[in-house]
C-alpha cells in the first residue's frame, strides 16, 4: 500500500526524518549510567505494564550502526534522537567521558551517513539524586540541567544540526505530577504547577546554554499538542481549560512571556515565589519549534467538581493500539494555529507523529495498513497547511523502532521499524517500505 504523495509536493529543502528517545531504545545496563526516576518509577509494583523496564530496550546502545543504516537505508533525511542525562552525568554533575564518547560516535555515525543530527537534551530520564529533593519540583533541577547542557553542547554543538532542549514539558509535569501517569508518578497540584513552571525554566537554562557555547546549531524545544473538542456546546469551558493547561501554557509562556490568564486562576495560588522574574529569559528566541501530535481530546464539563473540573471521554473516530482517536485533520490546524496566534514566521517541524498497531511478524514480514493510512492522512494534514501559508521545515515518524513505551512497557508498538525483543532482529514493515518509497 503507497502513500498517495511523494518528495515533490513538499517544498523545496523539506525535512523527512525519524525519531528515537534514550531511554526508550538504549539499554540503561549498557555503558556507565547512573539511576533515573524511571527506574525507580519502574520498579513499583503497578506502575508499568509487565512491570518492564528500560534496562535492555532495543541495546541500540550497542546496535546504532545498524540503527542508523536502517534510517539511511529509508531515505530519511534527519535522525532525532536524545542524550541521557543519566549517561552523560551518571551522578547528575560529574561528566562521564565515557558517555560523551558514546554519543560522540552516534553524532559521527550519523553524519558519516549523510543525515542530519537533531540532537534533544532531555527526553524524561531525570537523575535520581535531583528526584530525590522533589525532582522538577524544585527550581534547583532547572539549573542543574543547565549544566548537563553545557556539558553536552560543548561536546557535540559543532555536529549537530539542531538541538533541542526539552521534550514534551506537559508531559514531564502535568503528566507526571498531576495526572500521575509518569514517573514519579505524583499526583499533587502543587507540585505539578511547580513542575510546570521549572521545566519551562530549564528551557531557559538550556537555552543560554547552546547560546553561550558557540554552536551554530539551530536552537528550539519540542512541545505536545491535542486539538481540544467539547464533548457538548456545554463543554466549551471545559475544552478552553484544557487547551490552555496542554497547549497555550507553554506556547505562551515562551513565545509572549507569560502564562495564561486562565489557567492561572487555577494554579496561581501554587506558583513558586517570583515566578514572574524569570519570564524574560524563558521567552528568549527560538530559532524553530517542534510540534508533537498524536490525536485530538474530547472534552466533558464537571459541573462543582474542583478544578480543572474536566474529563476526557472517548472520541467517535477509530482509535490506535493506545486508544487514542486517530484525527489527521488536527495536525495541520493546530499547525496553522500556531503559526498565526504565537511562532508566525519562526519554522515548525513535525518532530513526532505516528501510532501504535497491533502489529504482528507473519512469515518475516509485517504489514500495517492502518499505519500506512495514518501517515497518509497526517502528511495530507501538513500539505494543507503549508498551503495555508504554515512555514512547516519538516515531518518526523514516530518511531524508528518498536520502543519500551515508558508505562505501557513493551506491549505498545509505535515503530517502522518491528524489533522482536528475543533477538534484538529489526524487521522493517510495510509502513517502512512506504515511507522510503514515497521520500526517496
């Protein structure tokens, strides 16, 4: 099955790319690397499917040649993938050589093979000693993940083409703290209104750090988005609370320093103390932003419940492996949206998008149809909003590989790319082969 479009109807110099996180794909019993609250969060009865854990992954820690063939081999233009924190500073402070080396290797690898590097600084794996004094809670995490920036820019900041310094903040504190879904898996407003103003900070600390060491790679963060649909005309209120808790805090907070008005009648009260000073410095420019997009979240009113006093409810759509409802048509209007109410000239790129399938190796190979549609479909979305008017740079799969899937384990296939976990073999599937065909 051929997706219905190819490399010539996207502009000129249009990025095609695939992208990987850490501590999804690495093995944490690979090399020297210090403890994460994911490993502790993965430890605890109940937490994470199969009680898995990141320790072996897809051992791309000692299979990224291979890996990076397979990107290559797909006619992809950019590899995105992460620093471990924990790899880099096993202890949180003290750099491992031994970790920059490995990475040092991967950018070179990368580069050998005519792809371009997207380097993101954190994908989730907080040192467990900065989890120990309350983890983004506390303001001190922000400025100790400045440091591991410098560390790591000073390393690879020549190579890299882009970098980017947090993944998804939503879900590293709302997610996280609030709803309790991610490690640490706590669920207090406090605590998760902190966690939201300081991984918005440590978007400023990394900032300054890729500034202050030279590298003339362009500089952004990567955000989340749902588009937000009321269940009812009753369920606007409901839909605008969380649109401004998953998508405006932090487009605002760094494209117009401030967060929104709204969402801080609810968690003002909770804010650290002289939040408002560090606005400036978080605000600072970005050189492009990365759009991640999944599905759309349809949204019910909780009339007298305490706030956000909203729940989601199922979408009407067919849904992937992870129940989310597979919605193309939110990609490229929250695309435009973007452009038009926060970034407008500054370049988006689709850094993540795909889904889960219940995918299944038969006779060596793995057809996935609905995956095929589904980036048919988004990719359809995007087209329409350049059309628009959208400066979109570029459009990244989610994933390269079947991934440990953070709470959902192992169960959970994202990738092109099928990786039978007994034998760390990589089988690309139909998903893989329609993309290369489509992009090369």
């Amino acid at each position: 099955m051929p997706l219905s479009m190819s490399r010539k109807d996207f502009p000129e110099g249009f990025e095609f790319g695939v992208a990987t996180a850490a501590y999804q794909i690495e093995g944490t019993r690979n090399g020297t690397v210090g403890r994460s609250h994911w490993d502790s969060y993965a430890a605890t009865l109940g937490n994470v499917a199969n009680g898995e854990n990141g320790d072996v992954a897809c051992d791309h820690y000692n299979r990224y040649a291979t890996d990076l063939d397979l990107v290559k081999d797909g006619n992809f233009d950019t590899y995105r993938f992460s620093s471990a924190w924990t790899r880099v500073m096993p202890d949180g402070r003290t750099v491992s050589e031994e970790g920059l080396v490995f990475y040092d290797k991967l950018v070179d690898e990368t580069l050998a093979r005519g792809l371009k590097p997207s380097l993101t600084l954190y994908h989730w794996e907080l040192p467990e000693v900065f989890a120990d004094r309350g983890g983004w809670s506390n303001r001190d995490t922000a400025l100790a993940f400045g440091d591991y920036a410098r560390a790591v820019m000073d390393r690879l900041g020549d190579r890299v083409q882009a970098v980017a310094t947090i993944n998804e903040p939503w879900c590293v504190a709302w997610l996280s703290h609030f709803l309790g879904l991610h490690a640490p898996g706590v669920r207090n407003i406090r605590t998760a209104t902190r966690a939201m103003h300081h991984i918005t900070l440590a978007h400023a600390e990394g900032m300054k750090a890729i500034r202050d060491s030279g590298s003339t790679a362009d500089a952004g963060i990567v955000l989340n988005f749902a588009w937000p649909k009321p269940d009812t005309d009753a369920d606007t209120d409901a839909a605008r609370r969380f649109d401004g808790i998953h998508n405006r805090w932090f487009l605002e907070a760094i494209t117009k320093g401030q967060y929104p008005d709204d969402i801080l009648e609810g968690l003002g009260a909770h804010m650290p103390a002289d939040w408002q000073d560090d606005m400036a410095a978080i605000s600072a420019p970005i050189d492009w932003l990365g759009v991640n997009y999944y599905t759309r979240t349809t949204l019910r009113d909780l009339p007298g419940a305490v706030w956000p006093a909203f729940e989601d409810v199922p979408g009407p759509l067919p849904k992937t492996d992870m129940g989310w409802e597979i919605y193309p048509g939110g990609l490229g209007d929250m695309l435009s949206r973007i452009a038009r109410e926060y970034t407008q000239d500054t370049p988006l790129i689709v850094t993540e998008n795909g889904m889960a399938g219940d995918d299944h190796l038969d006779d060596g190979a793995v057809e996935d149809p609905v995956r095929v549609r589904y980036f048919d479909d988004h990719l359809k979305s995007v087209l329409r909003s350049i059309g628009e008017g959208t400066p979109v740079r570029g459009y990244y799969a989610w994933s390269l590989l079947d991934n440990y899937e953070w709470s959902f384990g192992y169960d959970k296939r994202f990738g092109i790319v099928y990786v039978d976990y007994d034998t760390q073999e990589r089988i690309p599937k139909a998903s893989y082969h329609a993309l290369k065909d489509a992009i090369g």
